[in-house]
C-alpha cells in the first residue's frame, strides 16, 4: 500500500490526520516506523527536480563510513549540488566545508614574500576529490601563524582577491625590509 503525501496545500490539520496516521501504520508495518531512526539507503545521490531537496546517505570519502548528505533542488548527476553534512573537506592544515545554504568557507596556511598570490586547491591532495569553487567570494581573512610564542616580527595582509585566488603583501613587521611569513588564511563565499 503507498503512503499518502500529506499535508497538501490548504489541507488543515483535521482533514490531514487521518492519512498521516494511515502512513504510519504503514511505516510500523515494514518495520520503518518506531521513530528512533529513519533507514536511508547507500548509493548514488537521487536526482531533484526544480522544487525538492533530497537528504541521503553516501560513503564519506576521508572516513570511508556512510554519511548523511544533502541535494539541492534542480540537480542531476553524481556530485552536482551536493552537500556532506558530518564531513568537512580536510587535509592536514587546510580544508574547506560548504553549508546547506551554499556557502561555502576554505582554510590553510602558507607562505610567501613581499607581493605574491595564493590559488586555491581544486583536488585533495590524497584522494584527488574536486574541492569546490568559489562562485563569489565576500572576503579573505590572514593572520601570521609561527611554531611558538617568539615574535617573528611579520606582518601580511590581503591584498586583494578573486574565486579562484587572493593576493597578499608579507614583510617584516618594524622594517621596511621583506622577509619570510608563514600564515593562514580563512575564505568565505558562495560556493
């Protein structure tokens, strides 16, 4: 027997109770309906139309375990619009996560002198999974970063950025000199 797809538009709660009861009579029938958890099958991501989202399961690709995924609207395909929930993109000291709502946040650390740029990852450096692009970016954040509590006497600072990099200015911090600087960067956009 099917489920009945309730509630519809305009459908109070009166006119709808009867058949949401009806589908969990069904649901307890094929052992799918005692509420402590709902059974999601491992496979490839359910293609949407315009106006659904679909919540699935899929093998995270650092842990190897099955993880609960998201699927925006309008999406055909094996990777397209889709959104690991529990697995964040990480790799040592950089990674990247994108949010339900298409945000999308990268972080690492790098180095560099005087002007230079910093293209972001587009694979995993292990598992060669594409990382995601920047449709557009809101803003890039650095910082210097050392291995202890010793001033290093640094500075950088965003010069600048694109979707696909940022541009940075690393000096020493009290000269007028260049000089090495190890540092992170936050990014965050639309992804």
């Amino acid at each position: 027997m099917p489920l009945t797809l309730v509630p519809q538009a305009g459908q109070t709660l009166n006119v709808t109770q009867n058949p949401i009861l009806q589908n969990f009579t069904i649901l307890n029938a094929l052992g799918l309906g005692d509420g402590a958890y709902l059974p999601f099958t491992l496979g490839t991501p359910p293609n949407t139309a315009a106006n659904q989202w679909a919540i699935f399961t899929k093998t995270g690709t650092i842990s190897g375990t099955p993880e609960l995924a998201l699927r925006r609207p309008g999406t055909v395909g094996p990777t397209a619009g889709v959104f690991t929930i529990t697995e964040a993109g990480l790799v040592g000291n950089a990674g990247w996560t994108r949010l339900p709502s298409g945000i999308l946040i990268k972080w690492g650390k790098t180095s560099g002198t005087a002007y230079g740029s910093f293209v972001f990852p587009t694979v995993r450096p292990i598992t060669l999974e594409p990382i995601p692009p920047f449709v557009s970016v809101f803003d890039v954040y650095l910082g210097t970063t050392n291995a202890g509590i010793t001033d290093t006497n640094t500075f950088v600072r965003q010069a600048g950025f694109t979707g696909t990099q940022f541009n940075f200015y690393a000096s020493a911090r009290t000269t007028v000199t260049n000089a090495l600087v190890n540092f992170s960067y936050l990014a965050i956009g639309l992804g």
